[in-house]
C-alpha cells in the first residue's frame, strides 16, 4: 500500500507538483507498523489526524462546490450537521433492554 502511495508521489513531483504534506487517513493509518514506516518509505514526514470522515466530507465538498457553480474551491472547514452516535452498547445492556408498558 505504501509502495503504491510513493509512486504516487513519485509521478506528483515528476510533474512539478511541490509536495509539502502527506496526511494518512483510514485504515493503513490505524496500524503502528504503516505508521512508522510510512515516512521512510514516503520521503517526507507523514501526519496522522485523528480518526474521521474526511473521504466522504471531502466528497460533499466537491459536491456543494460542482452544484454551486463556482469556479473557486470551497474554503473552511467543514461542521458536522447532527452530533455522533452514541457509542454501540451489547445486546443485554441496561439502556438496550425493552422496558414493559405501564
């Protein structure tokens, strides 16, 4: 996977394209193994933002951006439209089991 991410990147800066900046997202993040290598095997020092929906946010982005018209890209930062989930609770829990009618 990382291999493939710095032939990326090779091809990036073959055609003049400054890279300044690698984030890792998703699950090749999630493992401390990629972590560590990532910077070696990438060239340039790799962040790693905390866990988020930034493929799809970054779909709707292009999406408002393509159905607004405009020839500027959206600036800013995107805000959540409802708050998280509650975290899952097991089958059998106190708050997932049915209460009896009254």
């Amino acid at each position: 996977m990382l291999c493939g991410l710095a032939d990326g990147l090779d091809a990036l800066r073959a055609q003049g394209v400054p890279v300044r900046r690698v984030f890792l997202i998703g699950g090749g993040a999630q493992s401390e193994a990629v972590r560590r290598i990532a910077p070696a095997v990438l060239g340039i020092d790799v962040m790693v933002p905390p866990p988020g929906e930034y493929v799809a946010d970054g779909a709707a982005r292009q999406a408002a951006w393509a159905l607004a018209g405009g020839t500027d890209r959206p600036r800013g930062s995107l805000r959540r439209a409802s708050p998280p989930r509650p975290p899952h609770r097991p089958r059998g829990s106190a708050s997932s089991t049915p209460r009896s009618a009254t």
